[in-house]
C-alpha cells in the first residue's frame, strides 16, 4: 500500500503550473509538408542532350545502318527464292504489302533502301515504350526489358499508363519524365559503362531481332569469300542492332517522349492519307495480312525508308503540336534518295 500511494495522482502544485508555463510551446515531431504542385526536381542529374546531339546520334544510326547494307550486299540478281514468312519476320508492322516488297528487293535500283528500311524498321520499332513503338513487350524490345516491365506495371489515375492521346494528366506524365531519367541514371553503370557485357539483359533480344532479319537479308549478301569473312556479316550485323539498342536508352534517358513519323507527305500530297500504321494494330505477325490487304499501295517515291523523330509530351507532361520549336529531329529520308551502287 505505501508502494501503490507513492505513485497515486496527486493535484498540480503551483510550482509544477510555472514551470509548464515557462516551457516552449510543444512542435510536432514530423511536419506534413503541402502536397507539392509539380512533379519532384531532378536537379543534379545529367543534363538532357541538346536537340544538337540527339539529331547526331540519330543520324549517325543511319549512317551505321546503310554502310553495312552496302558493305556486305549486292544490288545484283540473286536466284534463290523468298518466302512470304521470311518477309513478314523482317518487316512486321510496316505498311507496305509483302509482295510489293519482295518487288522493290527484286528490283536492283530499290534493294539497298529496301533492305535498310527493314533493318530501320526493326530496330525502331522496338526502341521506345508502350503504344509510341511496335514490338514493346519485355521479350522483343532493345530497352532494358526490366524498364519495360517495370512500365508495363505502372497505372496512374484510372488506369494503365498508355502515353496515347487519352493520357490527359500532365501531372502523371511529368512523373514518368522523372522516372526515366532516373532510371536511365541507375543503369548507367550496367547499360552504358559495360554495355553488352554477358549479363547485359538486352542481348538475348537483340538476337532474336538478328533472327528475324537474318532470313530475308541473307538472300542477298554478298559471298563469304568477297573478303569479308565467314562471320563478318552476321557481326557486323549484330553491331548495328547493338547501336540501335545504346540510342534507344539514350532516348529513354531524355526528359521528353517520342516517336518515330513513318507517314509520307508526298503520299499524303497525291491524296494518300493511309501511309502509316497504327501501332495498337500492327503487335503481331498475325496482323500484317490485314495491314498488306487494307493498305493504300505507295509508290517508290513515297515510301519512307527512314523516319524522323518527333517529341510528342516534353517534361512537365505537355503534349506538343507541330509549331512546338525543336520537335521534329532529323530528315525523312525516301528511296530516291538512295542511289544504286
């Protein structure tokens, strides 16, 4: 009992009441800032690339892509036979119908813009996230598959994260500008330090794009004893996916999202309106017999062979239109531009 006394409540003394009084008035521990009104800075990152250099770099894929076609190809006439499937592989989602491009391959003055734009089509097609690019599930992109899936995953606002027309908050796409420069910081040690190391993730899928290619455009190299080689082509080859694999993350890296405009104004002019494929339809092999039987058909000075690159939404989550300063980077380039070797 004198135990359980020492501890019973006993009224305030006056004492106890000035010393309470002469305390400062109590804080809370944790304060709860205001929600903020932008997407967090990313202050300290590196610098995006000036319009400058991303247009270099671009340029310099093609660059890379037309000096293997003429280093390893023959415009000449070859004898063996193509299939239809060998087609398709190679050229999945473009707007052409299969048996015009096996006349433009067929076709010496038009072969080496041919085979570029599939290699072109092949590697941009898989260079950029959800509905701006083609093939952009984790099993065939050239990003880092784990980025896509990572991606594949996100649902802000109401649904999944689509960066189409329907996509309305500013607020929601700033953050995924945040995210991939980020991101592009944290790989950078493993995707551009020590690219295409053994463990680099984007190897398996830059093959299987080789084998889809491959097929088609081996029909027609040139000889193994044309001084090249046995192997030479196919790694040379494989160089080429691998550089549009290290643009591709260095797209990703930039602030702004983008696409690459297949459409030709010169078709457009003639009163051609269907020259570019929706990419919503063109996700499967299974779709390119409905996109050869609907197409309009182009002729050889309308059909791009090479885009441009467009910035659609730039940092803070604004979609661009066509009087948008610096959006359209790069030339369209068509096959009259080419000229037979």
């Amino acid at each position: 009992m004198t135990l359980l006394r020492k501890f019973k409540p006993h009224k305030a003394s006056s004492e106890d009441s000035d010393f309470r009084s002469a305390l400062p008035p109590r804080v809370p521990l944790v304060s709860t800032p205001s929600p903020p009104s932008r997407a967090p800075s990313t202050s300290g990152m590196d610098e995006p690339l000036p319009n400058a250099e991303l247009s270099k770099q671009f340029s310099g894929l093609h660059d890379v892509i037309v000096a293997h076609i003429r280093k390893f190809y023959s415009p000449h006439d070859v004898e063996q036979r193509i299939s239809q499937t060998d087609i398709e592989h190679a050229s999945t989602g473009i707007v052409l119908p299969w048996p015009q491009i096996l006349g433009l391959l067929g076709d010496a003055n038009t072969r080496i813009a041919t085979l570029a734009m599939c290699i072109a089509w092949t590697i941009l097609s898989r260079s950029l996230l959800l509905k701006s690019g083609i093939s952009n599930s984790p099993g065939s992109t050239l990003l880092p598959p784990e980025i896509v899936e990572c991606f594949q995953s996100f649902s802000l606002g109401t649904g999944a994260v689509t960066l189409g027309k329907d996509e309305t908050s500013p607020v929601n796409l700033a953050l995924l500008s945040r995210w991939k420069q980020i991101s592009f910081a944290l790989c950078h040690t493993a995707y551009i330090a020590n690219a295409f190391s053994f463990f680099d993730a984007r190897t398996v899928n830059i093959e299987r794009a080789l084998k889809d290619l491959n097929p088609l455009i081996a029909t027609y190299a040139l000889p193994d004893d044309a001084g090249h080689g046995k192997n030479a082509r196919l790694d040379d080859l494989r160089d080429v996916l691998r550089h549009g694999a290290s643009f591709a993350f260095t797209l990703f890296g930039q602030p702004c999202f983008w696409r690459f405009d297949w459409r030709s104004e010169r078709a457009v002019a003639h009163g051609k309106t269907e020259t570019e494929l929706d990419p919503d339809t063109a996700s499967s092999i299974a779709s390119i017999g409905v996109a050869a039987t609907s197409s309009i058909r182009l002729t050889t000075q309308e059909i791009v062979v090479w885009p441009s690159l467009v910035r659609i939404i730039d940092e803070d989550g604004v979609q661009l239109s066509g009087q948008d300063e610096g959006m359209v980077l790069g030339r369209k380039k068509y096959i009259d531009d080419f000229e037979r070797t």
